[in-house]
C-alpha cells in the first residue's frame, strides 16, 4: 500500500460513458471515479452488464458509436484523455497504456507470426533497429515462460494452446513498457492450473516495472488475490471502493455483501446458499433510487427515491448507501 | 451402498475418430503413402457408481473427458468400450428404440441456456417435450404440466407462452431444469449448468437444483470445473483428467486430504477469496497432453511433480485406500516400495 502515497498515475473523474441507442440511453458507465498510483493494482468487478469492461474501454478510448463519453476526466499522467484527438491517442495507447483482452483465440490475428505481432509494437513505439527488435522479442517471450522462444517467433497462434496464446498476449501489452497495464477478464477462458501461473506472471510483470495494473473481472475470488484495492460496479456506478482485504473481511454495501455470499466455497456446510433475490435490472429502464434497491434486504423508502452518493467510509474505502452495514469490528 | 447403486459404470471408453476424410490423412512418407487415423482417446477406462438420491459431482480441466463422459453415459454417444448399467439393467448396447424408455430415467441439463433451447418453441412447448415423448400424454394434460413444472422452478403462468429470447440466462436454465423433471428421473445429468451464469444468479440456481433434489429424491451426476461449486453440492467427488478418473471420494475426504498428485495440485491453484497467490513452487508446471496421443504410464507424470521410473512404465489403477476414496497412483499402492529419495528430494 506504499504506492499510495505517490502522485496518482491515472485519476478518472465522474466519467459518463453512455450508447444512445433506438431502445433508450444505455448508461454503461454513469459517473465513475477513482485513482491509480504507479505500481498498483486496482480490480473491478461486477456482474455481466455492470459497466466494468466499459470502464477500460473508455480509458483506452476504445468507444464506438452510438456510444460516447457524455462526461468525466480520465486524467493519465497529468493530460485529459478525453480531451485528445485519435492521433494523439494513438501514441498513448500501446506505448503508455497496453490492454489484455479475454479470450487469447481471438485476441491475436490469425494471418501473423506472433514475432510479427510482437515487433509491431517496437516498430510503432521505439527507434530500435531490426536486430534489437528481434533480440528484445525473444526476451519478451522468455520472459512470459515460452518455451524455445527464438523457434517460437515464427509460429502462428494457431500453433498455441489457450494458456500459451494468453502469454503471448501479455507479452505484446508488456513490450513497449506500458506505465498502465487494463486486463479484461485476463483469465476467465483459462482453465484453473493456467490461471494460477498466469496471475502470477501478470503480478511479476507489473511489479518488476511499476507498472499500473487495472483487472476487470467477475472472479472476486483471482481479485482478491491480486488487487490492493477493489472497486464493485452494480449498473455503471461504483457502490463500493477500498482495500482488498478490508472490502472483503468487512463490505459497507448490502450488494458486495451479497456477491462474497454467494460465493459457495465462503458457505460452510449444505445447506442454502444465502442467495440476491432478482436479476440485474435493465440498463435502459433503472429504477429512480438506487438501482441495487429492487434487490436489497435493507431498502427502505429512501432508497426507491434518492441515489445515494459515495461517501467516505472513516476506516478508509466508499461507499454508496443509505444504510450500510455495520463496520468490521 | 450393500443395494444396487442407479447407475453403474464399468471401464466406459469413448474414442473419436477425428482423422477427417481419406485425403485429409493421407500422409506421404519415406517413399510410401499411408492413412493413419487421429483418435482422440477422450474417455479411458472410468468407473463409477451413483447411489439413489445422491450427488455425484466430476470435476476436471477443460478436455478432461468430463463432458463426454456423460455424453456418453446418457448414450448421445456410443461407448468404444465398457458397461453402463441404469438400475441393473445393462444399456450399452441398446439403439435408439430401446433408450426412448430409458431416456425417462436419465435427463440432462445443458450448459448452455442460449444454445440449448429451441428459439422457435413456446417455453410451456419445450418443458413438456420430453414428457410427450414418453408418456404420450394429450394437450390438455401437457399444458397443465408445464404450468406445474414452471411453477416448481420458480416462474409463473405468465412465461408459459413466451419465448426463449423474452428470458434471461438465468431463467433459461430454469427452463432447461424444468424440461428435465418433466419426466420424473431418476437421474439428472448437468453439464456445466452454472458455469454461464453470474455468481449471484449461479446461487439461485444451486439452492434450486439442491432444493428439486430433496423434493423429487433424484441423483445428480454434477459436472463443473469450479471447485467451489463442487465442494457446494456433491456428496461424493471424482477428479478427471486426461479422460482418466484419477481420485473418487466423500467430499470432505476430497477436499481435507486429497491424495493423487493432481487433486492437490488443482485445490492448491484455485483462487480462493482473500488469500494471497499460491507460493509457484507449489503451482503445476506446463500443460495437458495431447489426447491424441496419450503418455506412456500415468497420463499425470508429465507434469507431476513425485513422477519416479514406475509412472513411466506403468499406468496406475484406481485403487481402493479405505473410508471409500480411491485414487490412481502408484504412489498410495499398499505394496509399493518405499518411493526413491530422488523423487522425494524433487518435491520438497
């Protein structure tokens, strides 16, 4: 937690990211904010639809029409990303910040040696010549953990199986030295002895370079693992923020509660699993409170009329609730 | 256990031939032309036993077998080799025909709830077809179950007339549970029938497949790959891999003392909520072989961190070691010799 204390790498402020479609505004992301400081790992989970994938979308300024950033600052070392045009974010993407994406089958072009693909990436973003390319490549992919990487280079995906493709995946957003590092559900297609080696190669690499580390996940359990501090979407807005390890001993919002119950291996036991009622509601229609209310065990008139604002929490952390659970003692 | 389990299944094997067309294998080698076939040897020599009223559950890495192994029990394959024997009475061999009333004690439930419901169906259509298969039963009656059956499930009079597409991945895989009580099995195959959904809908589903369980006294062969889930809801474990069944036992005996070198290894790699990353000394190197061509000895040894000069020689059998686990490995055979210093000094 020493890296906290530096000036933040990345600060998102209220960032709005919505798709104006036939059937009605999508807010995907409504009024998101947070920090990163070099170094750190922040994880942000949430269930399908909550706005996480978005929320790295967003700051890679990767949104397409009909979807647009309606407002909010994504402040990356000290320039508004939203405020630069495609060229000058063209330099910032790949070189600064570098994106791992979900599912290594499709992440990588079929048509291309993955040395091709590798070098890409020092063309755009370096001065080196053809023969340091070459040798910083074989690097590269020793590092991630492929074996015989120099008869490797002129291999196509095809050739690789899932966990070796996703290597090869980090070791393109790694190349160019990125400062930001946003991962996309980096494990989810992976079987869970692959998850295992591939958590850790992404942690050594983040470490060993200071890089920043964004996760998104559903896996609250591979966050845990990884992240100094955890943010938890419901409907494009944070309910919760903190410490890992405070967020999951001790969550302030009813909705984090729930996500850490349903988790069977915290259960103890057969019986019933302690269950959230309902389903996510549709993005298009929210409800006028707190979106979470329609769900919650504590809602209260309150709560189907005024959305609760993220209000700092003494113990460190927020939280977006009227009436949050008991601090841990 | 002393009566006649539901389900018995002896030395199942499931190979596919995945060598394509004539020209696809037609290899030109040293001056000579050959057509060697690709068998994928996705099953190899399970057995296993399903008790009334129990939960098996089979947990194992994708390509494991896990899913053709009860493709092939519920015989929507046809076994190379072995037994299946549904309350003593051996269906290996029947066709078509003669599984239709078999089918009335077996049912499944699919993984996928996009893909495994017809889109151009009634959902009060699609939970009573199997019912209408076997029973035959007229309109009348057939709507009156489904609105029963959608009732045990959880959704009202006012879904029976909707489509697949008005629903969400969780209320379609209610669908599918109903479509699979609709006959009253005896046993209940589900493939994955969590792993689509979102944790908090997963819940859902799990307290609701326990809680059918309890009403209608059926048997689940349960297969995931989430350890989690698998600790939730079964009685007795099988870990898989490499389309052998490597370790079988109570859960608690699974999970609190696992035996077989992979069992550990698995239950050492699942994240778990809280905990930092396991130490990579502990973590399994490399990856699953080819099912193509399986390894010599134990399928395990190419990755095992104990693998010793028998493992290479010898495939291991899963053999009995008491309170009613059982594991494949040399390493917990009573009459082996005590295992080479080299191989313990490798691990530590």
């Amino acid at each position: 937690m020493t890296a906290q204390t530096d000036a933040p790498l990345l600060r998102v402020c209220g960032l709005k990211t919505w798709f104006h479609t036939f059937g009605g505004v999508v807010k995907a992301v409504d009024g998101v904010s947070f920090d990163l400081s070099p170094g750190e790992i922040l994880g942000i989970v949430g269930e399908s639809g909550g706005g996480k994938s978005m929320v790295g979308f967003s700051i890679m300024g990767l949104i397409d029409k009909p979807g647009r950033i309606e407002a909010g600052e994504i402040i990356f070392d000290g320039r508004n990303l939203v405020s630069l045009d495609d060229n000058a974010m063209q330099a910032v993407r790949g070189r600064q910040i570098a994106m791992i994406f979900q599912d290594p089958m499709t992440a990588l072009n079929p048509l291309y040696t993955i040395g091709n693909q590798l070098e890409e990436m020092l063309t755009l973003h370096t001065d080196l010549g053809p023969q340091a390319r070459r040798e910083r490549c074989i690097e590269m992919l020793a590092e991630v953990g492929i074996p015989q990487p120099e008869a490797r280079l002129g291999a196509y995906p095809h050739q690789f199986s899932g966990g070796m493709r996703q290597r090869v995946v980090i070791a393109i957003a790694m190349i160019a030295g990125p400062r930001l590092l946003i991962a996309d559900e980096p494990t989810t297609a992976l079987d869970v002895t692959i998850q295992a080696q591939l958590l850790r190669l992404m942690k050594a690499q983040v470490e060993q370079r200071r890089t920043a580390l964004i996760m998104i996940t559903h896996d609250l359990a591979a966050v845990s693992q990884m992240a100094d501090r955890i943010v938890v979407l419901y409907c494009g807005r944070v309910v919760e923020i903190g410490a890992s390890a405070a967020l999951i001993a001790g969550p302030r919002h009813p909705y984090t509660r729930g996500l850490l119950d349903s988790i069977p291996a915290n259960h103890q036991g057969r019986s019933r699993l302690p269950q959230i009622p309902g389903t996510v509601p549709d993005i298009r229609k929210l409800p006028p409170g707190c979106s979470f209310a329609p769900r919650c065990p504590r809602a209260a008139e309150r709560c189907r009329s005024e959305i609760p604002e993220l209000t700092a929490a003494p113990a460190g952390g927020a939280f977006a609730c009227h009436f949050p659970l008991e601090a841990a003692p | 256990m002393s009566e006649e389990p539901l389900l018995r299944v002896d030395g199942l094997e499931q190979r596919f031939d995945a060598s394509g067309s004539l020209f696809d294998r037609l290899r030109f080698e040293n001056g000579r032309i050959s057509a060697p076939r690709r068998i994928v040897h996705a099953v190899n020599g399970v057995s296993l036993t399903i008790a009334r009223g129990e939960v098996l559950g089979l947990v194992g890495e994708s390509g494991c077998g896990k899913s053709s192994l009860a493709k092939t029990i519920i015989k929507l394959h046809e076994p190379t080799a072995g037994r299946i024997m549904l309350e003593g009475e051996d269906i290996t061999g029947y066709g078509f025909q003669r599984m239709q009333p078999v089918r009335r004690k077996m049912q499944m439930i699919f993984q996928d709830p996009y893909a495994s419901l017809n889109p151009r169906q009634q959902v009060s259509d699609i939970v009573v077809e199997p019912w209408r298969e076997v029973a035959g039963g007229t309109s009348g009656d057939a709507h009156e179950r489904a609105m029963q059956l959608l009732a045990k499930v959880g959704l009202g009079a006012e879904h029976a007339a909707r489509y697949p597409h008005q629903f969400s991945g969780g209320q379609r895989q209610r669908i599918g549970i109903a479509r699979a009580l609709s006959v009253n099995p005896d046993l209940i195959i589900a493939d994955e029938p969590v792993s689509a959904l979102d944790v908090s809908i997963q819940a859902q589903i799990l307290n609701l497949m326990l809680d059918l369980k309890d009403d209608f006294g059926f048997s689940y062969l349960f297969i995931t790959h989430d350890l989690s889930v698998v600790r939730f809801i079964s009685d007795r474990i099988g870990v898989m891999y490499l389309g052998f069944m490597v370790e079988t036992g109570p859960r608690d005996a699974i999970f609190d003392n696992p035996r077989h070198p992979y069992t550990q290894a698995l239950l050492k790699a699942a994240p778990r909520i809280g905990q930092p990353l396991p130490p990579a000394a502990e973590q399994l190197t490399g990856e699953v072989p080819s099912a193509f061509v399986l390894p010599q000895g134990c399928a395990f040894r190419t990755r095992c961190p104990l693998a010793h000069a028998r493992c290479a020689t010898e495939r291991p059998a899963l053999k009995h070691i008491g309170a009613g686990q059982s594991v494949a490995c040399h390493l917990h055979e009573a009459d082996e010799t005590p295992l080479p210093a080299a191989a313990l000094s490798a691990a530590a």
